[in-house]
C-alpha cells in the first residue's frame, strides 16, 4: 500500500471518528440526569437502559478508532522524518532541509 493510501485511510479514520464525537454529543443532548426509580415513572426506565447502551458502544468504538488515528499518525510522522532525514530530496517540502549548501 503507497504513502498515499495510508494518508487517506488515516483521514478517514480522523474523520469517522470526529463524525462519531458528533453523533456521541447528539445522542447525549437528549439524556437525562435523573434516575427514574419513582411511581409511574417505569417507562422511562427502558430508555435510559437504551441509550446508556447505545453511548457505551458510541464510547467503545471511539476510543478505538481514537487509538487508531494517533498511532497511524504517529507512525506517519516518524516515517516522513526517517525519509526526510536520510533521503531530503524524497521528502516534500523538506529539499536539502539538513543539508547546508556549500
């Protein structure tokens, strides 16, 4: 897989994971933070169960795709500063960078 697939899967991911912060934050907009334990307030019951749920798995995968995005992005970093500071004229934007030109 080129440099390049790896830098557009690593965006989609950045991306996908933002779209979940954004969905967790909408889905959470319409919680409640009282406990329904009360008379007559059975039903409410069902949907807290619901969408603590449905947050717990929002959660699970964000911290997932979270991980993935900072270590592919770290993994990025180091091997363009590995190929910029043994090759610089392979690296973009960092030609003769390290090197000083007589």
């Amino acid at each position: 897989m080129g440099l390049t697939a790896v830098v557009a899967v690593w965006v989609m991911l950045g991306v996908t994971t933002l779209g979940l912060a954004l969905y967790r934050k909408f889905l959470s907009s319409s919680e409640s933070d009282v406990v329904h334990l009360g008379a007559g307030e059975e039903r409410e019951i069902p949907k807290q169960v619901a969408l603590a749920a449905k947050l717990g798995t929002v959660d699970r995968w964000g911290k997932g795709l979270t991980v993935a995005v900072v270590l592919i992005g770290v993994c990025l970093g180091i091997g363009y500063l590995y190929l910029a500071f043994n090759d610089p004229a392979s690296a973009p934007a960092l030609q003769n960078f390290y090197k000083q030109n007589p």
